[in-house]
C-alpha cells in the first residue's frame, strides 16, 4: 500500500505544477494557472475587458508571450524565455532586433549583491522591453553584435480572476484573498495560492457559519477590479484574509488591518499567541500586498495579512532564488494550520446572553456539573462555564471570555455549548 501524503506534500505538489507558468497581470498563464486551482476546487472565472473603468484605474491591454531570447553571434541563447519565465521584463513589449552589447545592457537587469540570482522585474503600465539575467552571466558576455526577440503580444483583451465559495450558515461573509500574478515564484505567491486552496477544500467539509469567498486575483490591479464589481454588496464581508509568502522557513507574521482592532486582527493575536508558535504582530502600513486594497478609507473592511517571512523581507524575494527548494510541505502545512485555527475561532465567537443573570445558577441541578466528571481538566471546564455565565450580557464575545480568563478559547467555546443546551444562555 502507497504510504498517504499530507495536505503539506499534496500543496507542494501543487506549488511544483504552477512553477513553470508564465503569469502576469493578465493573459494565458493567469487562465492555465486557475485551470490548474479549479482541478482541487470549483471555481468562478470572471473575464474583465481592457477598458473597463475599476474605482480609479482602467484595465489594461492583455499580454501574452511566447517565446524570447538574447542570442550570440554564433546563434547560441545565452539568455532564454524557455529556461525561466523570469528572463523577461514583465509586459515587455515585442522587439526584433541585433544590437551591440553596448546598446542592449539598457535593457539588462540583474542583481549585483547576488550575481547567481535572476531578478523578477516588469513594466506593468509603460511600453518598454527586457531581460534579467544573473550578473554572473552578464559579466561573461563578450562585446559584440547580439540578437533580441520577444515574440509577445498587448492586445486588447481580458483581465481574468476567479473565486470559490463556501457556502454558510449566514450571508455574511469572509474573504481569503490571494494574488495569482506572479510567475516562477515559489514562495511569492504560489504557496499562498496552495494554502488558499486547501483551506477552501478543508472548510467545504465541514458546515462553517459565516460564508467564506475566496479570491484568485492578480495583484493590486485584480483586487481593485474585484473592489469595483463587489462595491455594492462589500458590505456583507465581515473578515478577511490576504494570504501570501506561505512557504518559507521563517516565523509567521500577521500584519493587521487598518483598523487596528477588527475582529480578524483580534483572533489572529490570540491564535498565534495561544499556539506558542514563533510570530510577530505587525501595525497596518499602506504598502504591502492586496490588504491595502479591501483597508483603503472609502472601504476599511476588517482584512488582515497573513505570511511567514514578510514581502521584502528576505533576500530571495522577487528572485529567482524564491525557488522549489525555498518553500516546503512543513511551512506551508503550518501556516495552512494557523489559517484552520484561527477561522474556527472567528466562525464560534458569538455574544450570547445569560437567560438567568440574578445570581449564580444551580449547575449542579441541571446536570452540568456531571457532564464533567473524569475529565482531566474539570477544573478548568467548569471554570469557563463561570466565565462565560458573567460576561454573558450580550456585549462580550467568546474571545472576550477567553483573553479576560486566561483559558483557552476551544474550552470556552465547549462550556457556551453546554449552556445553551441547558438553556441556561442564548445567542
């Protein structure tokens, strides 16, 4: 019998199949790539034209690609398309041409401090071509006449994203944001798209109370498309989440939301803090990745950001070094794992109100006390049906009890169960 692989082996997997596809804003390998998410969950396609007004910006023109290089006198590719998706300046426009070395370094780009790295650069939104390169190989290139093509494509076409949904007890719902924009980088974002994904598959089994949307956009430009098309129903998302960098062996980091104190923010510290694992807590800055979007004033939703190492907080980011071999099964299980906690925390935090508030109640009675009889922890069990008893007063929550106790937010939640079934509160 085949040993079982983990949900950290299986988002790897997944992490591996995305590597090679050229993605960018728009175009063909953003489409291959939700082709690929949409085999692990349904998704919604959504196709944008170029033109279409989105809050403050215009979608662009599609680009696509299909081959380019840098080649020698002697026909040989000493800077190729077809070996990495990183070669080439994002959007670059077509160009055939030979040049001398001299003329072509204009459009050269590489990383000195790291002369082994390829660089991730683009020109999103002004016509202009390139190529990255390690400086190593720069420095190896002989003066001389070389040949440059790109053989691509900016064509009115499409902006494309997707979602999935949850479907909840309510309405009311919680956003998990993901950008698909980037090409061969593994950590940034392939292993946010991998942890997304999975979540999604792991809440569809079981019966979560808020609904829970998840967005596939490409970055900035995706999100404010998503904005503007949503803009009158936005009211509804409660929380979210913007995952990225998901993979790599750092600490977690969890940025908070414009607010400051949004619910999310709140259940993300507690999580963290409770699990003892290795993290940090970070303010809201308007810089980052698409939590600046959902958190721009006109919005201020409750959306925080989730990540190991954050962005530009490595040296490998927006390298070719942010490989296969920077993110693993393990990072990415964990960080799938925080993203587990913390929504089953967010999906049992109610307010509930104490339907006998005069005095202790007789718990004894009602059998309350029996129910924990031989756990280890009684102690602690019956501790949090006092808690929860006195801040039921319709103003705290569950996570309220639980940072005022002391006690953990699983045995609070477990005690409000057995006081509604004893139709001692109510939500």
């Amino acid at each position: 019998m085949a040993p079982m692989t983990t949900a950290g082996e299986e988002m790897y997997a997944l992490v591996e199949r995305l590597y090679p596809l050229c993605r960018s804003i728009t175009g063909d390998g953003v489409r291959a790539t939700l082709e690929i998410v949409g085999e692990y969950v349904p998704l919604q396609v959504h196709e944008v034209p170029t033109g279409t007004q989105v809050l403050d910006w215009t979608v662009p023109q599609e680009w696509n690609i299909r081959d380019a290089y840098v080649a020698d006198s002697a026909g040989n590719r000493v800077v190729d398309f077809a070996a990495s998706s990183l070669h080439v300046l994002g959007y670059s426009v077509p160009v055939s041409a030979t040049m001398p070395l001299a003329e072509l370094r204009g459009h050269l780009h590489t990383l000195p401090d790291h002369p082994a790295w390829v660089p991730y650069r683009t020109s999103y939104y002004k016509p202009e071509w390139g190529f990255c390169l390690a400086q190593e190989t720069l420095d190896a290139l002989p003066d001389g006449e070389y040949e440059v093509r790109i053989d691509s494509t900016l064509a009115d076409g499409h902006l494309t994203y997707a979602e999935h949904v949850v479907p909840g007890q309510v309405a009311d719902e919680v956003i998990v944001s993901c950008h698909v924009c980037h090409p061969s980088l593994a950590n940034d974002n392939l292993a946010g798209i991998a942890v997304a994904t999975f979540l999604a598959r792991a809440l569809a089994q079981e019966t979560p109370y808020y609904t829970y949307r998840f967005i596939y956009p490409p970055g900035t430009i995706g999100a404010i498309t998503w904005l503007a098309r949503n803009a009158e129903r936005v009211e509804q998302v409660k929380h979210g989440l913007v995952l990225a960098c998901a993979g790599d062996p750092g600490r977690l980091t969890y940025k908070q939301s414009r607010r400051g104190d949004a619910e999310i923010d709140r259940v993300l510290r507690h999580v963290l803090t409770a699990s003892e694992r290795p993290h940090r807590i970070t303010g809201f800055t308007p810089y980052g990745y698409d939590e600046r979007q959902f958190c721009s004033p006109g919005f201020n939703l409750g959306v925080g950001s989730l990540t190991r190492t954050p962005y530009a907080g490595y040296p490998e980011y927006h390298t070719s070094a942010d490989n296969l071999d920077f993110v693993s099964p393990a990072a990415m299980a964990d960080t799938l794992a925080v993203c587990r906690e913390a929504f089953a925390v967010l999906d049992r935090n109610r307010r509930y109100l104490n339907l006998s508030p005069y005095g202790e109640p007789q718990l004894g009675r009602r059998g309350l006390y029996d129910a924990l009889g031989g756990r280890s922890d009684t102690k602690q069990a019956q501790m949090a049906m006092l808690w929860v008893l006195n801040l039921s007063d319709g103003e705290h929550t569950l996570l309220d009890v639980a940072e005022r106790s002391g006690l953990p937010f699983d045995t609070v939640a477990a005690a409000a169960d057995a006081l509604c079934g004893a139709e001692l509160i109510k939500a």
